[in-house]
C-alpha cells in the first residue's frame, strides 16, 4: 500500500502519504493545482520572529521548507493538461506568458507583498487582490496552515481552467484546493504528508459539501486588473 489513509468524501478522495508514492498509482488528471514547498526555510523558529501578525497565530513545531520537490512537480507537469504551481519562481520551470499574482494588500511587514503561480496557460498575466493581513482579511478563512491560500483565491484560479474537471494537488495542506473544488463541482485528489493536516483538511472539505448551493460561487472572486508580460494591460 502506497499511502496510510484514504478518505473519499463527495467527490474528492484524500491520500495520506507521500506523494511521490502515490501519484504513479494514479491516472492523468485534468489540472494540477498546488502550492509546494519552496525550500526557502520557512518554519515556526522563522515565522515567530516575523513579528506581531506571526506571533498571533501558532502553527506548532514545523520543519518541512527545507528543500523543493523538483521531481514532484516533474511528474505533475508529464501527467496532466494544465498546471498552476504557486512558488513556481522557486522552480525550475518553463518560461510561460502568463503567471497568476495573488496581491495580499498585506500592509507594512516583512512578509512578501505578492505571491506567484507559474502556469502552463497561453494567456495574459493575470492579476487578483485579496486582504491576507493577519486577522484583516478578505473572506471568512479559518488559517490553520502557515502557508494556506484564501478559498476566494483558490477558487479564482480555478477560473481560468473552467474546462479541466479533475484536479490534483499533491501538497494538499489544510485541503484549501479541495474545498475549492467542492464548491465548484470539480473532481479532486489531495494528498497530504502530515496527519494533522490530513485530517484539517477532510474536516473542511466535509463542511463544504454541507454547505447550501455549493456549486454557485457566492462573492465570486473577479481579477483586479488583468496584465501582459510587459506590465501593459492585455
């Protein structure tokens, strides 16, 4: 058995394990959307001395930035049609027309102003605010990972792959992409290395399916501003 635990819920089907393990016992999948490590050393030590927005939030003992996941990300790129990879500038990735700039509005710190996903889309650069300021933010997001990504956000970037049905993320975390799916009738698999995470994220996804009209967006997250490569609007 290549993986700990499986939990299927709606249509989604959760793997505990690595997921170089069970991704090869896995068929092609429409999309890959993920936020991998992106071995910059991010761990509590480091998020502690960030300040008073990092102290608000105590995520535990975490140790897992270290290093990337090229051969992940590798085998992603050969067994499905569309990819966006957050930290894909972490990468070493194919040149692309269009990356997708999450803009946190996240005020005076020393955390980044904007996170980047690297796509595989022959498209414009495109551009979304979202509020991620510590306990100021946009939407209703319970953060109960240190690198979690806003639902409105993971549900915007879905938007631009509105054909692909099934989608993977093999660094799941807290299942933030899961529940994306859940709200937009995807097809999802998620695997997760960390059982405490593993089971944040059943326990979301289970409340999404809960959740009434779950196949309409309700506050649908639109672009901001949509860009080209040279900073011109497209």
């Amino acid at each position: 058995m290549k993986y700990a635990q499986k939990e299927t819920i709606g249509d989604c089907t959760l793997y505990l394990g690595d997921c170089m393990d069970v991704m090869p016992t896995l068929g092609k999948v429409d999309a890959v959307v993920t936020d991998p490590p992106y071995g910059i050393n991010e761990n509590s030590k480091k998020v502690a001395s960030r300040g008073k927005i990092a102290k608000a939030i105590d995520y535990g003992d975490f140790d897992w930035d270290t290093q990337t996941h090229p051969a992940a990300i590798d085998f992603c790129l050969r067994n499905s049609k569309h990819q966006i990879i957050f930290g894909g500038n972490y990468y070493d990735l194919p040149p692309t027309s269009c990356w997708l700039v999450w803009d946190k509005q996240n005020g005076s710190n020393d955390f980044a102003d904007c996170e980047l996903a690297w796509t595989n889309l022959k498209k414009a650069v495109r551009l979304i605010q979202w509020r991620w300021n510590g306990m100021i933010r946009k939407g209703d997001d319970v953060r109960e990972h240190p690198t979690q990504k806003p639902q409105g956000v993971m549900e915007w970037c879905l938007t631009h792959i509105p054909d692909a049905q099934t989608i993977l993320d093999p660094f799941m975390g807290s299942g933030t992409t899961g529940v994306a799916c859940a709200n937009t009738g995807r097809t999802f698999t998620g695997i997760e290395l960390e059982q405490k995470y593993f089971d944040i994220a059943c326990k979301r996804i289970e409340e999404a399916y809960k959740q009434p009209d779950m196949f309409v967006m309700q506050d649908k997250p639109q672009p901001v501003e949509n860009l080209d490569m040279f900073g011109e609007k497209a």
